[in-house]
C-alpha cells in the first residue's frame, strides 16, 4: 500500500502545487491602488517590429500616434524586419520613423527589436523603448503608465496585453477570458506581492539604463518570456501597469490561429527545459523570490494540460476508491486542483469584460483545450512567421 501511496503523492503533487499557486494570485487580483500623476519629461521610443504588416500597419501607428503625451517626447520606429510588401512606404506615409532590416540567416522578432534597440541607443534621443506589435490599439494613458513607474525607480513595466476583436467569435472571446487569466490575474498577484510579470511580448518598455545592464539577447521563438528570464536572474523584476493596455488581434479561425499559439507553446516548453533548473538554483542560493517565482511559473503546465491532468488524475482515484475504498481520500487532492482552477478560469472571465456571452463561451472551452492540444502536436515552425489574418 505504501508504494500505490507514493506513486499517488507524486501524481498528485504537481497538478495540485499548479493549481495552488493559480489559486494564490486569483485570491491577490484585487483592483490595484491607483498611480500618482507623472511628471511627464521622460522621452521613448516606440518601437514597432514589423514583418509584412503592409494591411494593418497604418491602424497601429494612428493609436500610437493618439497617445496622450508630449509629442515632441516619442518617436514611433518601425522595424520593417525582412518585409516583402509595403510596410515600410505606408509606415512612413503615416508618419512614423522606419527602420529597414535585411538579414535572410538572422530572422525573428528579437533580431529586430535588438536591431531596434541599438537604433535608439545611438540615437541618444529616448531614456526608454517601449515595444508594441504592429497589429495593436493601445490605450491613450499607455506612455504615462510606464513614466509614473519608471520615475518611482521601475525599470522595466508590462501593460496589460489584452485582445483588440474580442466579439469576433467565440474563440476570441475565449483567448479575452485566457488572458483575462493569465495576463490580469497572475500579473496582479505577483505585483501585489512584489514579484515579477514578466514580459507578455506587447505593450512593455525598458529603459536604456537597464538595457546596457542587462543586453537584449533574447532570439527565441518567445523571446519576451526569455528576456525576463535574463531580467530575474539579475534581480530585475517587471512592473504591472494594470491602468494601461495594449490589444492584439487575434485571429477568429482556427486554422490561421494554430501556428501562432504552436509557437508559443513549444517556445515556452523549450524555455522550461533550459531554465526552470537554473532558476531555482538561484532562488534557492541566494535566495531569490524573484527567480523562484519565474521558476515555479515556468514549471506550471498551460491551463488546459494542468487541467486536463486533474481530470485524469480525478478518474484514477475514483477507479482506486472502488477498487479499496480506503483509498477514497486520494479523491480529494484532484478535486481540490479543479475547483482551485475553476476559480482562476471564472476570476479571468470576470476582468475580461466579454459578459454572460463569455460565460456561455466558456462551455466551448473542451474544444479550444482540444485544438490546442493538436497545435502542440505539429511540426514546429522555425523563423519569425507572420500570422495569417483577414483584412
């Protein structure tokens, strides 16, 4: 019996030490005290990595164009990153400073914003970058969320990333509540608690001081999650800007949506392997809150896996308890992790503002954790690969 117990307890402690730590940060997502009045001097550039973005790009430097902040303290760059259409005439037409970039071997977004960066260090002009994708709306309070941050002695910021369509369907519907998740609620509790967001790959910023501490060399395929792998391993956490946002569009199909959520999947999975083990080295040596946060974030499955895992781990112990009935407590501990994450999904779809049509949405979710799953399962995509949307 002592063995089936053991193997039990390590079945069980993964899924219910994931869905523990989902349930802390829901309990900590409480509105944030709001942020004093910057003094509005600081200079950014906004940088757009771009790549064939000739149908949206003008949309995207408009919003940026629309942010409330001293127009002679930002420029819009544009990074028109190995572009094959005309991002980088309509970008200019529309008014913003372009960057052309041509290199066939090093392809991707963070060959571009490194590309970026470099631009405006030499430049002198800005005391920050902030980057926004080319595909995005941003909010008008976007720069003074970073500014009143950055003057308190932040040095990195993450606004909320949110979903620009949220009605388009409702797989879009379901990405606005998995970021209402994942982006608001953990992002909320790990401020609360003094940890970091981490990067969410649209709507951050960084200023040059800390860019010239910490280089940006960070060219894998989710190379915001790995820059703030770099960031935490030298005790630099990133700020929430929860007041802020920048929206995304997400695209409604499946079929288009798939390659991009493959890349995020398998990038942060090969991120995991590399540094869940480092990270906790360094927590636990120095220690590091910081790192032991970034690791125990990394080593939490997606949602869908770790529910799934519950699910199953569910049924096994109800297959054990009829088998023995003294096993019966072992029903405990997965039900527990359902009902842990059944609060995480329902925190996130009450901060992602999509409503009772959400709610029933939620009911789809089976599918969309399905689809997900067959993503993971395809050839892995190499380079920087823009996803496909319609106009």
């Amino acid at each position: 019996m002592s063995v089936i117990a053991s193997v039990g307890f390590l079945l069980l402690a993964l899924p219910l030490l994931g869905s523990l730590y989902l349930l802390l940060l829901t309990l900590l997502s409480g509105q944030p005290r709001p942020q004093p009045p910057s003094r509005r001097h600081l200079r950014f550039d906004i940088v757009v990595p771009a790549h064939d973005e000739a149908g949206g790009i003008a949309r995207t430097i408009a919003s940026l164009q629309a942010i409330d902040w001293p127009r002679d303290r930002f420029r819009i760059l544009v990074v028109a990153d190995n572009c094959t259409d005309a991002t980088a005439t309509i970008a200019r037409d529309a008014g913003a400073q372009v960057l052309e970039r041509h290199d066939a071997r090093l392809r991707g977004k963070g060959h571009a914003l490194a590309f970026a960066f470099a631009a405006s260090r030499r430049d002198g002009l800005a005391d920050a970058v902030a980057v926004v994708d080319a595909d995005t709306g941003v909010s008008p309070n976007l720069l003074e969320a970073f500014a009143t941050r950055l003057e308190q002695g932040a040095r990195a910021v993450q606004a909320h990333y949110g979903v620009r369509n949220p009605l388009a369907s409702w797989r879009t519907r379901l990405m606005t509540i998995a970021k209402g998740a994942f982006h608001i609620v953990r992002s909320r509790g790990r401020e609360r608690m003094g940890l970091s967001c981490g990067l969410r790959g649209n709507g951050w910023c960084v200023t040059h001081g800390l860019l010239h501490q910490v280089p940006y060399r960070a060219y894998s395929l989710t190379e915001d999650l790995e820059y703030s792998i770099h960031l935490g391993l030298a005790g630099v956490r990133v700020h929430y800007a929860d007041e802020a946002h920048a929206d995304g569009d997400m695209e409604a199909g499946g079929a288009t949506a798939a390659p991009q959520r493959q890349r995020w999947e398998q990038g942060r999975f090969a991120l995991t392997r590399q540094h869940a083990l480092p990270l906790l080295y360094a927590g636990l040596r120095r220690p590091s809150s910081l790192c032991l946060d970034l690791a125990l974030d990394l080593l939490v499955p997606p949602l869908s896996s770790l529910a799934l895992s519950a699910v199953a781990l569910l049924a096994l112990a109800a297959a054990a308890a009829a088998w023995q009935p003294a096993l019966g407590f072992w029903l405990m501990w997965p039900a527990v992790s359902l009902l842990a994450i059944a609060l995480y999904v329902l925190r996130g779809w009450q901060l992602s503002g999509t409503g009772s049509r959400g709610l029933l949405d939620l009911a789809a979710a089976p599918g969309f954790v399905l689809w997900k799953l067959l993503a993971m399962l395809r050839p892995r995509t190499a380079g920087w690969v823009r996803t496909q949307r319609r106009p």
